[in-house]
C-alpha cells in the first residue's frame, strides 16, 4: 500500500462520540431522538450503549486500522448515506425548509444568486 492511498478505519466510528454527546445532553432535556439514533448506531457496530465516554474513547482508538482507501471505502459504502443524512438532517433542523427550497431553486436555475443571498437566514 502506498501512503497516498491509506485511510484510518476505526472498527467503533468515531461518531459514536458525538453521538454519545447528543444523548447524554438530550436526556436531561427529555429529547429521545438522539439516544435513539445513538442506541442504533451503537448497536450497528457491536458497541454497548451504556458505555462510559472514557471507555468508548478508548475503544474507538483500540480499533484502529489503517487501510487501502478502496477497500475502507467498500468497508463503508452504506454508511456514508446513513452518515451524510445525519448531517443534512441537522442543517436542515438549523436553516429550515425555505432554505432548502430556495437552495433547489438555486440549483435549478429558478433564482438568482442574489436572490439566493437574500433569502440567507443566518448571516
């Protein structure tokens, strides 16, 4: 394997820390839907999910392995889509449905980028 093709493959992701983060803090706000998505993304990879964050630390740094970037890819072909949509379902929770609409609109033509700028709800 040559350096540029070799990417760090943790076997327990690393986005079981925030994850762990979320839910700790939404429990004490009585929000559910943060340890939900932690108990199943936990569950997914054989972590167990009343784990103290001192230990899961060190059990996601345990399980680091160093791979061919094409075969790490294949590793987690389904988990990018999992993971990417956490990430858009946040934005969306933080910038709301209008600016995910006027973000379509934009790719499609229908608006400016002034307008576009415009309608930006967070400057």
């Amino acid at each position: 394997m040559s350096a540029h093709a070799e990417e760090r493959h943790h076997h327990a992701p690393r986005c079981l820390l925030r994850l762990h983060d979320e839910a700790s803090g939404s429990l004490r706000m009585a929000g559910m839907p943060a340890w939900l998505e932690g108990e199943d993304e936990a569950g997914r990879w054989g972590v167990p999910v009343e784990i103290v964050r001192e230990d899961l630390e060190r059990l996601i740094a345990a399980s680091t392995e160093i791979l061919d970037r094409d075969r790490h890819r294949l590793i987690h072909e389904g988990d990018f889509r999992r993971w990417g949509r956490r990430g858009g379902l946040a934005t969306l929770r933080r910038f709301g449905t209008d600016w995910f609409a006027a973000l379509a609109l934009r790719r499609w033509g229908r608006l400016s980028a002034a307008d576009l700028d415009a309608m930006r709800p967070i400057r």
